[in-house]
C-alpha cells in the first residue's frame, strides 16, 4: 500500500476538519430571525446591556446596606514628637516647699512668685512603635437619592431591555429584506430560464425554417447575441444571489463557510396577508415610543433625585479598634491592648450650596421637556410613517396585480406571435418586438413583486408587527 507524503496528510486532514465545522441551515424567516438574535453582534451588544444595567442596579442597592470594613496598621515613631509646654511643675513644687517650711541655702523660706517666668518643660507623648486594628461599620438610614437609585432599578432594566428589542427590530427589518430578496430570486431565475427555453425554441424553429429556405442566417446570429446576452445576465443574477447570501450570513452572524438554505415561498396571498391590520393601530404598538416614554420616566427620576438631594440625610456608624503601644517592636506582641470603640448617629443637613442643587434640578427638567418634545416629534414621525407604509402597501399591491395580469398578457401576445410566424404570416421582427416586450413585462412583474415584499415589511415594521 502506498504510503501518503506528510505533507498530504496534513492537507487532507485539513480539508476533512473544514469539511466537518461546515454546517447546512434551512432556515424558514422566524428561523432567521431567532438565529440573527441570538448571533447579530448588534443584539448581543444590546442584550449585554441589560447584563450590564442589572450589575449597576446591585451596586445601587449595595449603597443601602451595611458598609462593614477592617482596619489595621503598625507605625514606626524613630524621634517621637516633642511637645513644648508652659512649665506648670515648678510653680506647684515652690508652693508645696513654701506650706513644709523649706528654705533655700542661705536659710530663707522659699517663696513663689506668680508673676515669675518659670520656663517650659519639653515633653515627649507617645511611644516608637504603635499598632491598631478594629473594624467600623456605616449604615445609611435614610438618603434621598439612594432612595430615587432604588426605585428607578426597574425602569432602567426595563428601558434597556425595550432599547435590545428595538435594536432586534431593526436587524429583523433588515434581514427580511434580504430573505426575500433571495427568495424572490427564484422567481427572476425562473423567468431568465423561461427565457432562454423561449429563444432556445425559436432558434430551434428558425433553424429548420432556414434549412427549408424560408428564413435567414441573420435571424439565427440575432437569436445567437439574445440568448448570449439573457445568459450573460443570468450570470450576473446569480452572481448578485451568491453576494446576498454572504450579506445575509453577516446580517444574521452565521459564519460564511455554512451552508444557508431558505425556505420560505411567497405567494400573491402571503404578501396581502394583514392590510387590514393598520385599523387597529395605535402608538404604543412601537417600540421605539414604548423605550421613549421609558426614556420620560427615567428623566422624571432625575429631577426627583436632585430633589432629594436637598433633604437632609442619616446614616449610623460605628468603630471597635484594639490599640498597642511599646518602644519597642517585639514588645507590641507582649504589650497590653487597649480597647476603644464608639457608635454615632451622623445627620447631615443641607443648608447652602450656592444654588447648584436648584440648577441641577432645572437642567433636568429642561431635559425632560426635551424628552418630551423628542416623543411629540416621534408621534408625528410615526403618523407619517405609517400612513405612508399603508400607502405604499396598497399601491405595491395593486402594482403587482397589475403587472401580474400585464405578464400573462405579454406571454399570450408572444405566442400568438410565434404562432404567426410559424406558419408564414408574421415576421422575425414582430416576434423579437413580442418577445423584448414579454421580457420586459417579466422585469416590471418581478420589480413590482419586490416592491410589494418591501411595502410589505415596512408596513409590518410601522405598525410595530414586525
């Protein structure tokens, strides 16, 4: 048996281990769309969000509980600090000796003198080495922002959470204009291929008319450039599918290497489908309004934050320290230690602070009234946008049955055509003329499809169905 070079090996091996991670997805659009929201980095960002809020939320509402720390410390003094002092010994020595009768040397009773400058003792407190440890706790009873950060935890989680939905509400725009964009692709294949099997046929037909005299060698090179350049623009059709595949895949954070199979058909009828809906529509369908009068919420919170600011604030703490002092640093683990330790009720009142606390409070009200302001505006953009999306749905509509209907004729005239000229009473002219209108009929049939696929999700995406 023969042996494979290293080299070989190790290319096969590759190959194999590529071939193995590739994956098949047949992914109908609610498919897409889970998968895009799961992968989408967009998403996952947003969604991160809401990770990210709920730790904010815990370090909020760690501030109201206890604060509980330890404390320890060993200080060396190498010169222990001097501490000058009036000298209040010698005054209280002389008055003693003057009351026991003491005289000076030359045998006088001593005598104290108040007005006298006795001088200053020079005096050291302390010792070199010093060492404590304890531990202090510090509980807030009551403080108004505190309490505002509590109560507004769940509107902000709840903001962030409708902000991931809106950001996942874009991507599914997004990625539902590009599924049946490729789906639709079918269908403009499927023309492109009933073209070429059309001018194939004709060039069939012309051929055995021209060996039997009755047509030119210029009508078959004609119909040889059509069916070339129907060719040449089926290969760039499927060049555009391949690159809205790999478009799609990015969209939806699938890696390129797998395989994405779609398999969702659109029908006249599916596309109809919920034009009645828009009757029943109101703002709160939207997300986007939904997260901005969230958006008013938490505005209101920050006037009431500043607000609270001004109430006066409560917190207990307390201390239990053990104390050592010795001259030495052996002798602090012999040494005795001294127990201190305290409780205090501290109340802080705001009295003056130049009146920043009532600007503050005023710039958050002009940002509410900004807020509010941005939601009148989006009332007004959602109104436009919705009317126009029912607008242009109807009209894609009844453009698509149209040109449906404007197709089916097109095809039945270039039959007549051909049957024409089959049998001597038309000319290649008239069906060549027949045929550029049939194919033009397709190409409008095929853009109105499309346009009425994207009215479709803009309609959905502006009553908030989507």
């Amino acid at each position: 048996m023969r042996r494979l070079k290293p080299l070989t090996s190790l290319l096969l091996f590759f190959w194999a281990g590529t071939g193995f991670a590739q994956q098949v997805h047949q992914f109908s659009l609610q498919e897409a769309f889970d998968y895009a929201e799961k992968n989408n980095v967009q998403v996952k960002n947003a969604l991160l969000n809401i990770q990210l809020q709920q730790q904010v939320n815990r370090e909020v509402t760690g501030m109201a509980y206890p604060q509980i720390n330890g404390f320890g410390s060993t200080t060396f003094n190498p010169n222990v600090a001097t501490q000058r002092l009036p000298n209040f010994l010698s005054p209280a020595v002389i008055a003693t000796l003057q009351q026991l009768g003491v005289t000076d040397g030359d045998g006088n009773p001593v005598k104290y003198d108040p007005g006298a400058d006795y001088g200053f003792i020079d005096a050291q407190f302390g010792t070199k080495w010093n060492s404590n440890a304890g531990i202090s706790l510090n509980q807030i009873l009551f403080d108004g922002q505190v309490f505002t950060g509590l109560q507004a935890r769940k509107a902000l989680i709840e903001y962030n959470e409708k902000s991931a939905e809106v950001t996942a509400e874009q991507i599914r725009l997004n990625v539902a204009k590009v599924y049946y964009q490729l789906v639709l692709s079918k269908t403009q294949i499927a023309l492109l291929d009933s073209n070429l099997a059309l001018l194939e046929k004709n060039k069939h037909d012309t051929k055995i008319m021209y060996d039997n005299g009755f047509a030119e060698k210029l009508d078959i090179d004609k119909l040889d450039v059509q069916i070339t350049n129907l060719r040449s623009q089926k290969t760039q059709v499927l060049n555009n599918i391949n690159n809205g595949y790999l478009g799609l895949k990015v969209l939806m954070g699938m890696p390129i290497a797998d395989q994405l199979i779609l398999t969702d058909e659109l029908t006249d009828e599916t596309i109809k489908e919920g034009i009645l809906e828009a009757l029943n529509f109101d703002y709160t369908q939207r997300r986007d309004y939904q997260a901005a009068l969230l958006g008013e919420k938490l505005n209101q919170y920050d006037i009431q934050r500043y607000q609270y600011s001004k109430i006066p604030t409560l917190a207990l703490t307390g201390n239990y320290t053990k104390m050592a002092m010795e001259n030495t640093f052996g002798g602090l683990w012999k040494s005795k230690w001294f127990t201190a330790s305290s409780i205090a009720l501290n109340l802080n009142i705001p009295i003056f602070k130049g009146f920043a606390t009532n600007a503050k409070i005023e710039q958050a009200r002009i940002k509410l009234k900004q807020t509010q302001n941005q939601i009148e505006a989006l009332k007004l953009n959602i109104d436009q946008e919705q009317k126009s999306a029912v607008n242009t749905f109807k009209t894609a509509i009844v453009d698509m049955d149209y040109q449906k209907q404007n197709m089916a004729l097109a095809e039945r005239v270039y039959q007549q055509t051909k049957k024409k000229y089959e049998v001597g009473t038309g000319s290649q002219i008239e069906i060549d003329a027949a045929r550029v209108q049939l194919q033009s009929a397709q190409t409008n049939y095929f853009s109105a499809l499309y346009n009425a696929v994207i009215a479709r999700i803009d309609f959905l995406k502006a009553t908030g169905k989507l």
